[in-house]
C-alpha cells in the first residue's frame, strides 16, 4: 500500500506528487471529498 498524505494549500493550488514512495495531495481545506482527490490523481 503507498501512502497518501493530504497538505492543505491554498499557495500551490491544487495538485498531487508522488515523492520517497508517498502521494502527496495539495488541496485546498482538508474538505475535499474522495472524488476530488480521484479527479486531482487521474490528471495526474
């Protein structure tokens, strides 16, 4: 399983890396539905 870290950021927009093993998901508020973060790492 690779883990997945939730940063909120309203400076970087919103987005999603992949860094040392982890997905890292910038969003705007810890608000964000699962859809969100599905559409965010499909772009990706």
């Amino acid at each position: 399983m690779i883990p997945l870290h939730m940063i909120s950021s309203q400076e970087t927009g919103e987005k999603i890396n992949f860094v040392n093993g982890e997905f890292l998901v910038y969003i705007n508020g810890f608000e964000s539905s699962k859809k969100k973060i599905k559409l965010l790492y499909e772009k990706w």
